[in-house]
C-alpha cells in the first residue's frame, strides 16, 4: 500500500543515510516525493512506491477526522 503522507512529516526510513541519519522530512508531494535529511539536509527525490519499500514508520502524529471530539451546545 502506497503511504499517506502530508508536508512537514517526519519519517523513518529502512537504512541511514551516508550522514548517518534514519530520520528525513517531507518537503514536496506529488508524483513523486521530495524528502530532506534531517541529519545533513540533503534533498532526494522518490516515488511514492520506491518510498513505500523504504519506509519503516511515520513519527508523526495525524488526528482522522473521526478522532475529534465533538462538542455539542444545548
């Protein structure tokens, strides 16, 4: 299955980069995906199923919509 994904996310992915560092920001959506390394802030470029096979998590945090709570007035 092909990510969700929204600008700013932070990801994990599979294998370090040369800086060392697991951890990238998305920056550019799209056909493809534009990431930033959060170790040495290199930009790369992936396509969304290329990304998929790379990933291993999302560290960031999304509501869904039904998550909200819903506050009712009287």
């Amino acid at each position: 299955m092909l990510p969700d994904l929204q600008l700013k996310d932070h990801l994990r992915l599979r294998k370090p980069h040369p800086c060392g560092s697991y951890e990238w920001t998305v920056v550019r959506l799209g056909a493809d995906i534009g990431l930033e390394c959060k170790g040495c802030q290199h930009r790369v470029m992936l396509t969304r199923r290329e990304l998929a096979k790379r990933m291993k998590a999302n560290l960031t945090k999304h509501e869904s919509p039904g998550d909200s709570a819903i506050i009712e007035a009287d």
